[in-house]
C-alpha cells in the first residue's frame, strides 16, 4: 500500500473574485481531512511545503482543489468523458459501457474512482433512474475528484448532469464490499494503477505516488462477484 502522504491546505496566493470561496473550501476540506489550514501569504507551495514538511499542499484555486507535490499536480479533469459521452449521444458506442452491459437504471460500483472519467462514463450510461458508487482509497485524490464532480462546471449539460449523481466514498474496496449486501450491486468495475508502467506520464505523476498500487486479490474478486 502507498506511504501515507503528509499534506496542508491553503488558498492561491493572490485575490481573486473566489477569494471567499477558496477560504471556505480550504476550510471545509482541512476539517474533512484533519489537515492544517494554511494561511498563504506570499509563500510559493515549494516553501510550504518545507516549512510544514508536507508532501503534498491541497490548494483552493477558482472554487476548485488542486494537490500539488514534488512529482506534479493533479486537479479534476473530465478528460476523454466529455468526448465519449458525445460519441454515445450519436449512437457510436463506448467500450467500457458495452463491456458493463450498463442500461438505464442500473447500480454500478466503481471501486477505483482515479481521475473519475470513467465514472462520470458510467454514470451518463445508467442515466438518472442509476446510480455510481465510486470508491477511492486515498483521501487527498479522494477530495480532489470529488470535489470536481460536484463543482466543476462547464457547457456539456449531460456531462455534468452525470458527475452530480455519482456518491463518492473514501474507503478501502475489499472493505467496503465485504460490507455490502449480496447482488446490491447490478456490476462491480476495478482500473487499478499499473504498476509497472511502460511510458512515463507526467500528467499522472502526481497521481501515481498517492495511488494504492496493490494488485486485486483473489478475496476482492470473489467478494464482487458475490455482490454484483
């Protein structure tokens, strides 16, 4: 399992039309992670991050969080979702819907929410009569995503409507599956990270050092069967 990684919150160095925003979700997100607060100044996150000796420095940025660390940044981005969901409008299909099998109306688990595209994928397939589950085991990926999904805006309506209804639960998969009821679930769905990675990524650097690089066992597989 990942290292626990130490982290601060504060807001952008410099007023902005959010000013107010960003100071109640860096408080709202401080008191959700049990983090310090951090009044920015005219600090650079490179010195806060030495200062406080954190890894990592959540920041209130337009309303949104932002994880910045050594290796990079990571922010919510829908990525290819915004595209795919187009592509499923005009009736071209979706691999990952086809190979779910999700209809409207259906339950999907998402046991590694990640960046959450695929979530957001799953959600717009099960329409509003469905719901997505997404689980993710790190707590400053965790607040980063879902902090996008229930915020971030923009011009794809459908998108957008698809990112509200998905719940996001930071928690272990095996240990939230073994919790749930038999056939609670109409399908179970695992990404995990690689862990031998061929190409580098600098976009997912960041993500990658808070990432559970476990592989799935056989207990995780057996306890999604049974609730799917």
């Amino acid at each position: 399992m990942t290292a626990a990684i130490s982290a601060i919150v504060t807001t952008v160095r410099r007023g902005q039309r959010y000013t107010e925003v960003n100071r109640a979700l860096a408080a709202r997100t401080a008191e959700m992670l049990g983090i310090p607060n951090v009044p920015r100044g005219n600090d650079s996150l490179e010195e806060l991050r030495a200062a406080y000796g954190a890894d990592a420095v959540l920041v209130a940025r337009r309303g949104l969080l932002t994880l910045a660390a050594a290796e990079g940044e990571l922010f919510f981005h829908p990525g290819m979702a915004h595209l795919r969901i187009k592509n499923l409008l005009r009736g071209h299909g979706d691999h990952l819907v086809s190979a779910l099998g999700i209809t409207a109306g259906m339950r999907i688990l998402d046991c590694t929410l990640g960046t959450g595209a695929d979530a957001i994928i799953e959600s717009f397939a099960a329409g509003d009569t469905g719901s997505v589950t997404a689980l993710e085991s790190n707590p400053l990926i965790a607040a980063v995503i879902a902090d996008g999904l229930a915020h971030a805006a923009g011009d794809n309506y459908e998108m957008h409507a698809a990112m509200r209804r998905i719940t996001v639960h930071c928690t272990d998969a095996l240990a939230y599956l073994r919790a749930q009821d038999t056939d609670s679930y109409d399908a179970v769905y695992f990404d995990p990270m690689f862990r031998r990675p061929l190409h580098e990524s600098a976009g997912m650097n960041a993500l990658r050092i808070l990432a559970d690089m476990r592989a799935l066992t056989d207990e995780t597989i057996a306890e999604a069967r049974r609730v799917a």
